[in-house]
C-alpha cells in the first residue's frame, strides 16, 4: 500500500522515515488560515484534514495520506512563522515572558483507502514547552543562524535551540511536527512492513 506525506517539511519527512522505510511526499496546495470560532485544537486538526484531503483527492488506488499541522501558542495568541529577523526577536521574547511556558498543538489526519473503502483519523497532540531564560546576546545569536525564520514561533527544538529547551511536558515529535505515537497507532493496522 503506497503511503504518501501531505507535507514539504524535511522534520516530518525525517519522522515519517522512522516508522515507513518508503513513502512519497507530494505537497498539499492548501492555505494555511485559521477560522474564526475555532478553538487551537479544530484549527490545527481541520488544517490537517484540509492538507490530507487535498493530496488524497489528486491520488488513487490504495494509499494511506499523512497531513499534519502544528501551532505554536501562548496566552491564547497564536505564532506563525517570523516575517523578519526582528518579528523572530518579538517572537523568542514572547515565549520568555512571564512563565517562560508555551504550548505546541500538533493536529494529524491519516486518509485511508483500501479496496475501494476509505476511513479518516483525525487526532491531535498537546505539548507544552518550558524554556530557559536567555540573554539578548543569546537571542541575537540564534536568529544569527538562519534557522528561526521558516519554524512557527521561529524556534525549532530539534537544532542549536534545544539548549534553551529546559523540558517539555509531552511527546518530543509532536513538538517537531509529527506525533510519531499517534501515527504509529494507525498506521500499524494496514501491515506496511
């Protein structure tokens, strides 16, 4: 049965290789905007979906499409990815203030087809991320990299900002983009290995 990620992330791609030695990734040409009079949960699910169901619409035969989303939030507000290195600053600096906590929402969708029969999953994941306190030089120095401007919150804890990362109270890849424990669980039923 072909699998197929929804998703041009290479973090998902890397997660995705962890439990299917073979899939293909064809990008879904959904926008990402978020609804009013949704909470974080269906936003970030519904995004999923909406990702999922794009791709699957434009495949056939037996597949298994993957979509996945993920939101950055704190206090109810919601951070996407930077507009400039200075949003990036803002950014870092928000999720600093006051507890230093923030959450991490990951939604998934798994579209399954098998002989002509189609199941949908739609779940999500809840992570929430403690961070240590960091100088400006610190700051200054991590969107020096590069690596803040194309991550939501312009963070990714899976390079050099991991060391401002004190714990998380959740799974690890659902914070990188993809929960690996709630994909597993679907996908083992269709005997891909």
């Amino acid at each position: 049965m072909k699998v197929i990620l929804a998703s041009a992330s290479p973090r998902r791609k890397e997660l995705l290789s962890l439990i299917v030695p073979e899939f293909d990734v064809i990008v879904s040409g959904v926008e990402e905007l978020l609804k009013d009079g949704e909470n974080l949960q269906e936003q970030v699910t519904n995004l999923a979906y909406a990702k999922a169901k794009d791709v699957f619409d434009k495949t056939s035969g037996d597949r298994i499409v993957i979509g996945s989303d993920t939101i950055v939030a704190k206090n109810g507000k919601i951070y996407g990815k930077p507009e400039n290195e200075e949003n990036a600053k803002q950014m870092i600096k928000a999720l600093l203030a006051d507890d230093r906590t923030h959450d991490v929402i990951t939604g998934l969708c798994v579209i399954v087809e098998k002989n002509g029969e189609r199941e949908v999953y739609k779940t999500f994941d809840e992570v929430k991320v403690f961070l240590k306190s960091m100088s400006n030089d610190e700051i200054d120095k991590w969107i020096a990299t590069g690596h803040a401007m194309d991550k939501a919150a312009a963070y990714g804890i899976q390079n050099e900002f991991c060391v401002f990362v004190e714990k998380i109270d959740g799974n690890y890849t659902s914070v990188v983009g993809l929960p690996t424990h709630k994909l597993y669980d679907i996908i083992k039923k269709y005997n891909l290995n």
